[in-house]
C-alpha cells in the first residue's frame, strides 16, 4: 500500500543520499506493520494476522517496489503534488488485403496531481496529437491535430491496487485529400477511462496486472472534397457523421529491481492482449479493390522498458513496444517517454 502523506509537502533532494540506496537491507529487517496502516498510526494490538507483511516490506523498501495510485507516484515517500510528462510516437504499416497504408502519430499529455484526505489523488491534464496516414501511394492523405483537456481522479483499493478514472475532451482539424480532391473540417473527441493496477512479489521479480476500460465517442462535422478533374470544378458534400471506440485491455508487466551506485533501475517486461468491443463499420476496412473487409477485434501488445529514478524526487520512464501481435500484415510500434517529479 501506499505511506500516508506527510502533513506538510517533502521537498524535492537534488540526489540521491546513501540512505536512499541503502533501502534494500530494510528487506532483512523485521517491519512493524501496523507502522503501515491506511490512517498512518501506530497500533497497539497484538493481533496482526490480517497484516499483509509483503506488502509492507515492499512499502519500505522504496522506490517502484508498492503499487503506485497514478503511474507517476512511483516514489516510496509520497508527496502532496505530482508533474508528469508522457510522450508517445507511433509508426504504423497495414499491408491487409492490399491496402498499402503507412502512418505515424506523436501524442504528448502534462498532467499535475495533488494527494487529498483518504489517499484520494485529483489531477487535471492538457495534450497535443498529430497523426499522418498515406495510402495507395498517395493517393489517399490524412492528417490530424488536435488539443485535449481531462482531468482524473485516483484512489488505492488495498495494499495490493490501485484504480484511476479519468475524463479527456479534445479538439481536432483534420486535412483530407482523396486523389486531386482535398477538403478541411473539424472533430470532437470524448474519452473515458477505467484502470485498475496491481502489484505482488515473487521471489526477485515483481508482477504488475493492469486492466483497463476504454470508450471514445467522435464527431465529424459536414465538409467538401473539391478538386479540379480534366479542367472541371467537383465538389462532393461529405455528410456530418460520428462513430464509437470501445476498448478493454489487460497487460501483464514483470521487473526486476537494481540498485547501482547513484540510481535505482528497474526493467521490466510486459504482454497483452486488447479486445475491441465497439469499431466503426464493426471493424471493416476499405481494400485495394474499394471493398469492406473484416478484420479481428483482438490485438496482442509487447513491450520492453525500464524506470530509473533520477533523484528522490523525480524518476525517468523509457520504453518500446509492438501493439499489433497477432495481426498479419499489420504493424504497430511505439516508443514512449514518461517524466515523473514529486513536490
């Protein structure tokens, strides 16, 4: 479980002290667990049989080692304020039934949180996105940029979980060129997600389950594709439309913590499998001969990573991973950035 806040805000260490490193003996110490306990007071009792011992160790022994609220509250002392940065880049290749189109996306979220009572983290966040997709050789352009702003809310459920909400409104301008014929309009976005987030030790290695529950809901405003074909104006009037995206994923995460002489890092490996329960068109796809294709709502994920902390208040996270296993043809990969300090 989480430490109780202090009741004033820890101010951030420009680097690491010996103690810091020095955490892993507290492995081999016994722990007082009631030291641990969720309002942060002593017990006098001398019944600790529902005393989650491993859960406590973990607690002590610092950084990345007990299940975080929000994924940037890694640290084992916890503060009233979190900044976070997440940077992620896709690179995209769909081969499927001769559709032949490549993109790349960039999205880039700040977020700042603050503890209040009962362990309940309330934050908010501001992003940008820009993605790209060319298809038959060209012929078919999309490009979109958008802003979004949400906020979120996160609790600990046990010694063991954790679960955050959260709630994204964004704006996007979309440009579309359909051979010589290109047109401009606008999108809405609404997301919201559920996560759950776990932790337990085995031996030297630490599992993480996470869960998640997505949904998005878009609208497209009317617009017009209009060109010039053999010296003739054209304009096609394309319909105002909205559509859904509904999404669970569960991933599975195994690290391994190091301490070296200034830092300390844990890699870490991860699977998953992602089920998508609501597509536009059910899943369907436009092919090389201008027909729908169905496709499958499943998709396998693997990545590989490592956290470092970088001081006792601020830690890096680093990773890369293919989000399209199991699909052939399809080829999805992304590098990912996260930035995490505590005030």
């Amino acid at each position: 479980m989480t430490p109780p806040a202090p009741t004033t805000p820890a101010s951030p260490v420009p680097a690491i002290d010996d103690a810091t490193l020095e955490r892993r003996a507290v492995l081999d110490q016994a722990v007082n667990c009631p030291e641990w306990a969720r309002d942060g007071r002593s017990s006098d009792a001398e019944d600790y049989s529902d005393c989650d011992r491993i859960a406590a160790e973990q607690a002590q022994s610092g950084f990345g080692q007990s299940v975080p609220v929000t994924p940037g509250r890694e640290f084992a002392t916890p503060t009233r304020w979190n900044l976070w940065f997440d940077g992620r880049t896709l690179d995209t290749s769909d081969q499927r039934h001769g559709l032949d189109t490549d993109g790349s996306g960039n999205y880039f979220t700040l977020g700042a949180d603050r503890r209040l009572g009962n362990d309940v983290v309330a934050g908010a966040m501001v992003s940008y996105e820009n993605n790209e997709s060319d298809g038959f050789d060209g012929s078919l352009h999309q490009e979109t940029d958008g802003y979004g702003i949400g906020a979120y809310l996160a609790q600990p459920l046990s010694q063991r979980w954790a679960m955050d909400a959260s709630v994204v409104y964004s704006w996007l301008s979309n440009d579309s060129r359909v051979a010589v014929l290109t047109g401009s309009y606008d999108s809405t976005r609404v997301s919201l997600a559920l996560n759950t987030t776990g932790q337990y030790q085995t031996g030297e290695f630490t599992l993480r389950p996470k869960f998640t529950l997505s949904y998005s809901h878009y609208d497209n405003d009317a617009y017009s594709l209009s060109g010039t074909v053999f010296d003739t104006p054209l304009a096609l009037k394309v319909a105002q439309d909205s559509y859904d995206n509904g999404t669970i994923e569960g991933l599975l995460e195994v690290s391994r913590t190091f301490h070296t002489e200034r830092s300390v890092v844990i890699p870490y490996g991860e699977l998953g499998a992602n089920y998508a329960f609501i597509r536009p068109q059910d899943g369907g796809i436009l092919t090389s001969d201008l027909r729908l294709a169905s496709t499958s709502a499943w998709l396998g994920s693997a990545r590989v990573g490592a956290r470092a902390l970088v001081s006792q208040a601020m830690f890096v996270e680093a990773s890369a991973g293919y989000l399209s296993l199991g699909q052939g043809d399809n080829d999805v990969w992304e590098l990912r950035l996260f930035l995490s300090w505590a005030f």
